[in-house]
C-alpha cells in the first residue's frame, strides 16, 4: 500500500494539490492511478490468492 502512495506522489500535480476543485483533483488521482496501473500491470499481484 505505501508503495502505491509513493507512486502517487511522483505526480507533482497530485503531490502538491495543485488543483482548485475536489472533483478535478479525483479526476487526476484517478487518471494517475489508471497510468500507474498499466504501467506496473498485475505480474506483482501473482502471488496473492
């Protein structure tokens, strides 16, 4: 989990709340997380049941 929030804060936009409204900061977090996610994709997640 705290890899995942490492990840996330790579992202200036993200780590420094740049933007004005809540929405278009979830906006963000979520598109960040999307690209994160396709980039690592699950070949971490193979040992979970």
């Amino acid at each position: 989990m705290e890899r995942g929030f490492n990840r996330l804060k790579q992202w200036r936009r993200i780590a420094t709340r740049y933007d004005k409204y809540a929405l278009t900061y979830l906006g963000g977090v979520l598109l960040a997380c999307a690209v994160i996610h396709a980039r690592v994709g699950t070949h971490n997640l193979g040992d979970t049941p």
